[in-house]
C-alpha cells in the first residue's frame, strides 16, 4: 500500500508540472479577449493544480524510490489521468460535448494521434485550439520526460520512467551520464526545432496562432490542425513543403538530432541505420504513388500528383494525419501502403508511432539469418544493425512485441466489427489510433472524423491510442497476474 | 651489434635466430623462463628472464649499450613503454615495437620523439596479411613481394605450357610485348639457381623471379603460364590475428567463408566483419567443408596457429577441389616437407614477416629485406647515397658496377617512376635500386658495395 502512495505522491507531482500547461491557452485567451474561455481555462487550472498538490501533500509521508512495477504502475496513471484532466476546459467552454468525446479528443492529443471528434475547428475559441494542440506537442517527446527533465530531485525512478515512456526496443543509449541530462538535452532539442518550425510557417503565411498550432502538431507528429480542411485550407506548396521538412525532422530520433547538434556535424545521420531507412523509404514511397496516381489519371499532371502524394504519404507515414486532399478518394492501393508505412517508418526516439523502424529493420534481419541458417546450418551470424551486433533477447523481445502488437490490431477489429463498423472503416480506425496517426478510411477517412462513432467505438479507439503510444507492454502489463502478485 | 630483445614468442625467437646468425650480440627478456631455455639451448644469446617494460631488467640485460631495442612482446602497451624507458632513461638509439592495435596505429603521432618514442612500428599479422592478400589477387604467383612503397614487385611464378615466354629464350620477352617493361631476375631450375642471360631458354616447371612494376604484374604473369580465372570465393580457416585480418581486408572484394572452432571467438568475429560468413566448427572436418562447397573455393587458407591443422585441412581442401590451397607452417622442418606437394603454398610466418626486421638492423640504408626460398636467396631494396666519389655506385651504368656474381639489380625507383635494370641504366643518388642475390652469403657483400665510404661524412 505505501508503494502505492508513493504512485499518488509522485502522480500529484506531475499533476504540478501539468498545469503550467495551462498557461498558454490563458495567455492566448488573453490576447484573443476572450475572457469567458479565459475563466473557463483559469478554473481548470486551478482544479488540476489543486489536486496535484493534495495528492502531492497527503502522501509526503511516502515520498520515495519506486520500484519497476510502480514505475509502469506511474506511467499508466499518468497517460491516463492527464487527458482527463485535460478534458476539464474543453467540457466547460463547448457545452455540448459529451466526457467520451472530450476524453477521447485530449487523448488523441496527448497521445499525438490527431483524430478528432470535433467539427467547426475554424470556429472554435483559439485558445482551445492551442490547447488541442499544445497537448501534441507535450505528448510528442512525452510529459515524463520533461518532468525528468525539469525536476531531477523528483525522487522517482527517473530511468525507469523514462523507458517506459520513451518507445523503442533498446533504451540504455546514454547521451549524457546522468538522465536528467538527458531528459533536459531532448527537450532542448525539441523545443529548439519547434521554434523553428513556428518562425518558417509564420514566414509562409500563417498567421501567428495558426503557425504555433501546425509547429505543435508537426513537431509531435500529431496531425490536429485549426481547420476542418486541415491544411488543405491554405492549398499552399511552401507550407506543405515545410511540414514536410519538418515532420521528416520529427520522425528521425531526437538522440541522433542531439549529437548532431552537440557535434555540429551531420554524421550521426549517416550512422543512424533507421534514419537512413525511414527516410529511404519514404522518398521512393513519395516518388512510387505519385507516379501510380498519374498513371491512374486521378491527376493528369505529374507534378501536381508529385505534390499531394508526397505531402499526404510523408503526413500519414509520420503517423502525423494532416491531409490536403481526400486521399481516400486515391485507388485503395495508395491509401493502404500509406497506412503500412505509418505502422513501420517511424525511428525510435522520435515523437512518431507504429512499431518502428528499428524493430522493422529487426524483423527482416531475422528473416534474412533464417535463410543463411538453413543453407549454413554452421554459420554464426548475429543480427547486426548499423554495424552494431543486436543481442538476441532485444531480437526475442521484438518478436514478442510484433506478437501482441497484431494480436491487439487483430482483437480491436474484431470489437469494432462486432460493433457494427464495416470491415475497412474497422480494420484502419485501429490502426490509425494504434499507430498514433489519426485519419484512417471509410467513416474514419480523411473528410469526415471520429464523430460518426458510437460511444463504445469511441472508448476502443481511446484504448488502442494509449496503448500504441505506451507501446502495449508498459499497458497491458497491468493486465497480467504477475504484476500485482507480491 | 648489439640487440635487445624484449619477448621470446614466435617472433622474437624467430628474429632472434635470423638475427644471431648475421653475427649480432643478442639478449632476449621474457617472463617465460621455459622459452628462454629452449631458446637458449638453440642459439648462442643471452637471456633474461623478467618484465620487460621494467627499467631495472633493463638495465640488467644490458640497456645503456645497446644499439637497438626490438620490443616484440604480445602487449602493445609494454612494447611502447619499452620503446620510451629505452629513449628518456638509456638513450637507445633504434627503437623499434611491434603494434598490432589500428587504435593506436592510426595515430601515428603517439610514436613520435614527444612521446612514446617509437622509431619503427612492425606488425608481423599486417604483413602475413598484405602477403596473402596478394596472392589471392594474383593466384597465379608463388610469390608477390612489394618494393618502394608498392611501385615495383618481385613476383615468383612457376612456368607452366601455355605461357608464351615457355620454350623461348629471356629476350623472347621484351619482343613480344614491346610496351610492358620488366626484368627476369632469377630462375631456379630443379632448385638449382641459373643466371638470367638473354639467350636463357625458360622451362616448364622453372620458378621464375622477375621484376616489374605493380601495375604490368598481370601481363608479364600471362607470358609464364596459363592465367586462371581471377579469384571470387576465399574460404580461411583460422579466426585468429592473422584469419580476423585477412578476411577484413578480402570481404569487399571477394566472397569470404571464415572457419573457426571457438564458439566465443566466432561471434566476436561475425560482430567485426560485415560481409563475412562466419562458420562455427573444425576446419580439419571434411563434412563441414563439403558442406559449404570447398570444391567451388578459389583460394582455401588454413591459417590456424597449429600446423598439423593447417597441413591436413588444406590437404582435404586440395582433395575435395578447391583451386589453391595456402598452408601458414611454422615449423621450417614441416614447410620443407609440404612445399611443392599437394599444397600449393607453405607459409613461413617467419620468413615472411622477418625482412621487415632485418632491413633495420642491416648496414647501409635498406629500405626493404624480402627472403626468398626459405632463406636461401634475398631481395633488397637499397637507397644509394653520395656522389661519384664517395660511392662506388652513383653515377655509374649497371654493368660497370662491381657486382658479387649471383646478385643482378633488378630495377631502380627513382621518385615515382620504375626503371628497370639494364645494363646501361645509369644509377643516381637517392635513388632505391632493388637487388636480387640468389645465393644469402653475398648479401654482406652486396650491402658493402652500396655503402657510402668514410668521408662522406
């Protein structure tokens, strides 16, 4: 029981750090002189910042070290808790928003999906577009991370809440000694990039808030935009060339951006196999469907079917979601292979989802050295990747993860499907929430939304989003009799 | 002379035995006193037995008069504190250690005189490695030895019909392929030397050493014998120092299959190399290599440390038909044995890698020392100093040189340009001129001949 506490204690604590994310909806609120949304967003403020310091105060008497079971325990809590308290400003300023939408739009936030339920986001209060978009961008490099990063005294597990929140197979890549370093030198990164994205979208274009919300989104790989067209709205080929660009930056891993930074040269990208991959891939992906969409006549122009080819492949394989176009409208060859991408494209690391590359790149290594097994019976051959020998219980653990991961897309269809949803409009809204990427087809495509769903498609959804953004394991163990037997 | 010797391993015992016989004072440190008695027993030196990066075995075995420090233990790290005791306490003046690390070869201003004061750096494994290397580039070749930084070749062949130069006499050569310059420098005929003139008919079956630059070495080969198919697939057996090297420098170019025995080694291995197949298992096992098709292998190494090993498994390479079987043998008695049979190639380690030590401990400046037929012969390259006066080889033609009969000079590198011997080349100062002796007795001779007189100075 007092581990527990230690949970709440700790809980309470981020709660703390959460509600400073408030202050910049408020500060837009102000600016906009909007001061009923003002009000609205001060209340909820206040409510988390209140219960993060009762929780926080009631159990000092168990502030301490958590165990690895806590540590998944705390995670969980935390991706659960935060978009709920996150749905607070958004059930007061839109009245008519039921708690399952609501929770499930600040999921898809937090998570950086980008499905939304909301229609009329050109009307919407700005302030609660920030908000929405804000949270993409916290949940991108993670609301953990950055409290290990800001609060190194934490007096929690700050390693194993790091891993547990950062995806990828292998987690001890040290970048610095200590992990607070760390923590605080991603998020330097991050927001240094960020910064950037804003200042060269406002220079397309954009006006200022409508920058700050596609940066956030762009750069969280969330996909949320502040219109019901998306970025189709603009129909600009700067802007979507820099998204492009930027979601291409936000999709490789920020401990590669780091060194390059830190080195001031561009080799780290050179070494970094799943960088060179993904973006391989990506490229004579962009190249591959804009030549089958000409072919196809859905644009007689190459050039044209080059730009909305390469814009919606980069958006979904980012697992970003923005669209131009109603892709879903493209021969269904092209939206599928776009989906798959976004199961598989993005790096370790990066504020992307799906299984990433590094275990993709695991999978087809282990099939290749099956082959060389059965025509060398006495080869050695370990898995290397980049150079590097992978050891066989990282290869053991991706296996067991691909496992679960198409057991959960496999069941999930199957819910929804028992729930009444067609097989397309099934199969691609679990795998556009699973992989954190937002559009998927059929009900769910691109010009229409999550709105059509009853509200038990919409709590599936809600799950398969915290699951794929958590990467199954830090979730589903809490399912299993192991992790709450003494 | 007097040497120290730091290390009585293969190499040191093996220097230390070339080096006795060449009348040199030797003291050999190592902290095995069984090898030093063995060693002892064989050879006329002294022996220490201590560590040898310790200043005060040093000193013991004679340090402050020594003329040279060769420090050839198996740690990199007590060969260069050797190197720099022997610089800042005894004032040696050559210095030179064996480094096999590429950490520490790769920055070659750690062994400058500001810090670990080492004149030359061998690495024996490098060289046995760039040997083989080219022998598998040339598959042809008995031999390939390299002179003035690879620009001119020694290459060993035996002729064999099929080759045009076969039943033809030398000058046959240079009519038939006007463009391409290079020398025959020796034939030994049933392992009997014959001087080269140019009415000299060549054999089949003669062991031919001629001269030319790398680049025509593939032509003049064709004029020998037969070419081969150039080689595709490398199978080694052995992942040792020498194996692990050797793969690493032929995995880009050629399909390489490494045999190993030790399961720990193994991977260590297949983690280094990229290209590599690395095979768990015993290179002497005929089902193993049937199994991954030796009779398709080009070239097969058997380049394990022991030479039974060696001998049986390049033995069933040869049966099951692979193309050229290299055998590594330590043991002179065995490569005396295996040579010529069914082994293509008896590997001395210790024939092969000892030139690069004995061009430092020559008289006069000798860039480069290659042992030919187990020792019996030698190839020199030679830098010439002095003017007309003071040498008694500058400024004249070939055939005014007073050569011992037996030693022919084979080309002269001048800068970047290969010259090949003949009779009314003319020798300039600084440049190398690369001497074949057939006979090792002349090389003092030789070496005396390209000495700048007193005076000079």
């Amino acid at each position: 029981m007092g581990r527990t506490l230690t949970v709440i204690h700790a809980l309470g604590l981020m709660l703390v750090v959460f509600s400073a994310a408030y202050l910049m909806p408020l500060i837009t609120a102000l600016i906009y002189d909007q001061s009923e949304v003002f009000q609205d967003f001060l209340m909820a403020m206040l409510l988390t910042l209140t219960s993060g310091v009762l929780m926080w105060a009631v159990t000092y008497r168990y502030k301490g070290e958590l165990s690895i079971r806590h540590g998944f325990l705390l995670v969980v809590v935390m991706w659960t808790g935060m978009p709920a308290f996150a749905t607070l400003p958004l059930l007061m300023v839109l009245s008519e928003l039921s708690f399952t939408d609501a929770y499930f739009e600040t999921m898809s936030g937090i998570t950086t999906t980008g499905a939304t339920v909301l229609t009329g986001l050109d009307t919407l209060p700005s302030a609660i577009n920030l908000w929405r978009h804000e949270l993409n961008w916290l949940g991108g490099m993670g609301i953990i991370v950055l409290v290990v990063a800001i609060l190194p005294l934490l007096g929690v597990g700050g390693r194993q809440l790091f891993k547990a929140e950062t995806p990828g197979p292998m987690k001890d890549a040290a970048l610095t000694p200590r992990i607070a370093e760390t923590a605080r030198n991603l998020w330097i990164v991050y927001v240094t990039i960020t910064i950037l994205c804003i200042s060269s979208l406002k220079l397309a274009g954009m006006s200022w808030l409508d920058a700050v919300c596609h940066a956030f989104a762009a750069m969280g790989l969330g996909g949320f935009s502040t219109h019901d067209s998306s970025v189709g709205y603009f129909n600009s080929p700067l802007i979507e060339f820099l998204l492009m660009v930027f979601m291409l930056i936000a999709v490789i891993n920020f401990a590669t951006h780091f060194v390059v930074l830190r080195n001031r040269s561009i080799a780290a990208y050179r070494s970094d196999p799943e960088a060179l991959s993904s973006l391989g891939v990506i490229l004579a992906s962009c190249v591959g469907i804009a030549f089958f969409l000409w072919w196809q006549g859905v644009y007689p122009e190459f050039l044209t079917a080059l730009r909305h080819a390469s814009f919606n492949l980069v958006s979904i394989a980012t697992s970003s979601g923005f669209a131009s176009v109603d892709y879903a409208q493209w021969p269904i060859f092209a939206p599928l292979w776009m989906m798959l991408l976004t199961a598989t494209v993005a790096s370790a690391g990066s504020t992307g989802g799906g299984i990433k590359m590094i275990r993709t790149l695991v999978l087809i290594k282990q099939a290749g050295r099956e082959f060389v097994k059965l025509l060398h019976p006495a080869a050695v051959n370990p898995m290397k990747i980049g150079g590097q020998v992978i050891p066989n219980s990282v290869v053991f653990s991706v296996l067991g993860f691909i496992f679960l991961y198409f057991m959960v897309i496999a069941s999930l269809t199957f819910v929804l499907l028992i729930s009444g949803l067609d097989f397309i409009s099934a199969l691609t809204a679990v795998l556009a929430s699973l992989n954190n990427c937002g559009p998927g087809l059929g009900v769910v495509g691109p010009a229409s939304n999550y709105q059509g769903l009853t509200d038990f498609q919409t709590w599936v959804c809600t799950f398969a989003m915290l699951i794929g953004r958590l990467e199954i394991f830090t979730v589903l163990i809490l399912f299993t009799p192991q992790f709450w037997r003494r | 002379m007097k040497i120290l010797i730091l290390g009585a391993g293969q190499v040191g015992s093996n220097v230390a035995e070339s080096l006795v016989s060449e009348a040199n004072d030797i003291t050999v440190i190592d902290s095995d006193g069984v090898k030093l008695a063995l060693l002892q027993e064989r050879l006329d030196l002294r022996t220490l037995v201590g560590n040898a990066s310790s200043p005060s075995v040093l000193e013991q075995a004679g340090i402050n008069d020594t003329d040279m420090l060769l420090a050839v233990t198996q740690s990199d790290e007590v060969n260069m504190v050797a190197c720099k005791l022997a610089a800042s306490l005894y004032n040696t003046p050559t210095r030179i250690a064996r480094i096999r690390s590429t950490d520490y070869l790769t920055r070659p201003e750690l062994f400058n005189k500001d810090n670990f004061c080492v004149d030359f750096s061998i690495c024996p494994e490098q060289i046995l490695t760039d040997y083989i290397s080219k022998l598998i580039e040339f598959p042809e070749a008995l031999q390939v030895l390299q002179f003035a930084q690879g620009k001119a070749s020694l290459v060993a062949v035996r002729a064999f019909t099929g080759g045009p130069l076969v039943g033809n006499p030398l000058s046959f050569l240079h009519s038939h392929m006007p463009h391409v310059d290079a020398r025959v420098a020796a034939i030994f005929r049933k392992n009997s030397p014959l001087i080269p003139e140019g009415d000299t008919v060549v054999e089949e079956g003669d062991e031919i050493f001629f001269i030319a630059a790398s680049k025509n070495i593939r032509e003049v080969l064709k004029e020998m014998r037969r070419m081969d198919r150039p080689t595709r697939r490398v199978m080694i057996v052995g992942g040792g120092n020498i194996g692990r090297r050797l793969a690493r420098a032929l995995e880009q170019d050629y399909q390489v299959k490494l045999i190993e025995f030790n399961k720990k080694a193994c991977n260590k291995l297949a983690g280094e190399l990229a290209k590599t197949l690395v095979l768990n298992g015993d290179g002497t096992d005929e089902k193993l290599l049937q199994q991954e098709s030796v009779d398709e292998v080009d070239v097969f190494c058997a380049l394990t440390n022991d030479d039974e090993n060696n001998i049986m498994s390049s033995l069933l390479a040869k049966q099951a038909g692979a193309r050229k079987v290299i055998a590594l043998i330590n043991r002179s008695a065995y490569v005396d044995l295996v040579q010529g049979g069914k082994i293509d190639i008896a590997l001395s380690p210790a024939q092969v890698t000892i030139g690069s030590l004995l061009a430092y401990v020559r008289q006069g400046d000798v860039a480069e020392v290659h042992s030919l037929r187990r020792g019996a012969a030698e190839a020199l390259e030679l830098v010439v100093h002095g003017d007309r006066k003071s040498s008694r080889v500058v400024g004249r033609r070939i055939d005014e040189i007073d050569l011992p009969k037996g030693a022919t000079i084979g080309a002269v590198v001048r800068g970047d340009e290969v010259i090949m011997g003949h009779h009314d080349t003319r020798i300039e100062a600084e440049d190398h001129v690369i001497v074949f002796v057939v006979n090792k007795a002349m090389v003092k001779k030789v070496e005396k001949l390209f000495q700048v007189n007193l005076g000079f100075f």
